[in-house]
C-alpha cells in the first residue's frame, strides 16, 4: 500500500519562482522510500510526496516542512511585491 500527497498552490509567477528556488535544495537528499515532486504551471505550483505506509510519519514531516518555508518564503516575497 502507497500513501500520495498533493499540495496545490496557487499565486503570480514571482512568488511561485521564489517558492521553487527554495524549494530545490529539499528535493535531493530524502530518505529512502520517498519521492518528492514538484511541478510548476502558470499561476499554480504541484507538490506531491510520495513512499509507502511505513514511511507515513516521514511524508508528513516533509510536508510540514514545505509547508513551513512556503509559508516563510511567500510572506517575505510578498513584502517586496
């Protein structure tokens, strides 16, 4: 049994791109079983994390901390928009 993640965030291109940019050093390095996408249309950025249920409480975690920089890095981004 596997265990999917989505998140959907929507917002203009500068704030997206600096989400990404912050984003990228988190995408290299996950622990074993779990896989890490993200995607970026126009106007919305996909995440989706990835493993099975053993590694239930490492996906939350990760999401917990994408969560966390979005929010961080969408605040500072936002101040000088």
């Amino acid at each position: 049994m596997r265990i999917k993640v989505e998140i959907k965030l929507n917002g203009n291109s500068a704030q997206l791109s600096s989400l990404m940019r912050a984003l990228e050093p988190d995408n290299v390095g996950l622990p074993e079983g779990i896989k890490l996408e993200i995607k970026m249309t126009e106007g919305q950025m996909n995440i989706t994390a990835e493993g099975d249920t053993s590694t239930i409480p490492t996906i939350l975690n990760t999401i917990d901390e994408i969560l966390s920089l979005a929010k961080s890095t969408l605040d500072a981004v936002e101040d000088k928009i």
